[in-house]
C-alpha cells in the first residue's frame, strides 16, 4: 500500500500566503523544483446516512486533518484499479471495478512530503453503500502511525466543523453529489 499525504486546510479563515490560500507547504514549491507526479485515486464513500467515510491523518510537523480513503497509483495502475486496492487495503470494503463510475471530481496540487516535492494528481470516485463497518487491519505500518481514527462525517457536521479537510470547502463540493447531482465530467477542485 502507498500512503499519499493530503494536504490539510482549514475550512474558516484561512491564511494568505502572496494574496493566495494558504496551501500549507505547497506555497514553497517552487518549479524549479521538478515535483515527483503523485497520481492518486481518492474514494468519497458515502452511507444510506448521507455520511462520507474520512480518515484524519496525523502528519507530522502539520495540523491533523481529515480526506478521503485512497492512495497512490502503483506502477501501471489505473486510477480504478488503484481506487479498488486501496479501499479494501485501508477500510475493507470491496469494489466491483466494473461497477465505478467516472471521477467527480479531480484535484492538482503542489505538496512537500518528508522534504520531497510532489504534484498531487488526484481522481475522486463516488462510491454508495447502504453500511459498512470499517476495518483498519490492513494498513501498513506508515498507515498505521499517520491515521489513527476515522469517522462518518454528515454534511452538516463538516460544514460547522472548525476541523481542516482535504480538500478545501469539503461540504460544499459534497453537497450536490449528496442532492443526487453527478456531474458529466468531473469537477476540477483546487486545494
């Protein structure tokens, strides 16, 4: 399993790095830097509730933050297959790939992990389940020292919750998909 840090922000009041959000170290990358491509497929795993399955990582030297379960695409992965393997790694749950949708949404971002630049190229999959009792056991060791719980999140909750998500305005790019909403292609967020 490859661990795939998200970046963290704040929902309210963010900071401005050079009239800018605040993207946390992804404001010091600079491009000549030559990032490493991190592609990664993300699951927004939602129960019969109106819920979204989120882990909070606990990275160090950052404030702790909550996203979406998935991961870093193996060498000639696809997203789907990647998506497919790290939700049954990291929550249990099995996926039928011929059963997945096309992305909702796709994000790209600027990170720094463990003193190493990465563009995050991220695909986020929709994925329904009436109920699903999260099993953790599968998580490698790095897993298993950077998140430590996780949650099902409504709607509500995130929108009042003064805790960072990844990505940015989680409740509000949810809301639609919650409302049935799904878009033809996907939604290209920011941080």
């Amino acid at each position: 399993m490859t661990y795939l840090a998200p970046s963290f922000e704040r929902r309210s009041d963010p900071a401005t790095v050079g009239g800018h959000e605040d993207q946390g170290d992804a404001a010091t990358v600079s491009p000549r830097m030559h990032p490493v491509i991190r592609p990664a497929a993300r699951a927004l795993i939602v129960d019969a509730a109106q819920r979204v399955l989120l882990f909070r990582g606990e990275l160090e030297g950052r404030a702790s933050g909550w996203f979406a379960p998935g991961g870093a695409l193996e060498h000639g992965e696809t997203y789907e297959a990647a998506l497919v393997r790290e939700v049954a790694e990291e929550t249990g749950l099995v996926v039928d790939i011929s059963t997945l949708q096309p992305p909702v949404w796709v994000r790209e971002f600027l990170f720094t992990w463990k003193g190493t630049s990465e563009r995050h190229l991220e695909r986020f999959f929709l994925i329904r389940v009436v109920a699903h009792e999260v099993d953790t056991s599968r998580f490698g060791v790095e897993e298993s020292q950077l998140i430590r719980i996780h949650r099902w999140w409504g709607l509500d909750d995130i929108v009042r919750s003064d805790e960072r998500f990844s990505p940015l305005r989680l409740g509000e790019h949810l809301a639609p998909l919650l409302q049935g909403s799904v878009p033809d292609q996907p939604v290209v967020l920011g941080e």
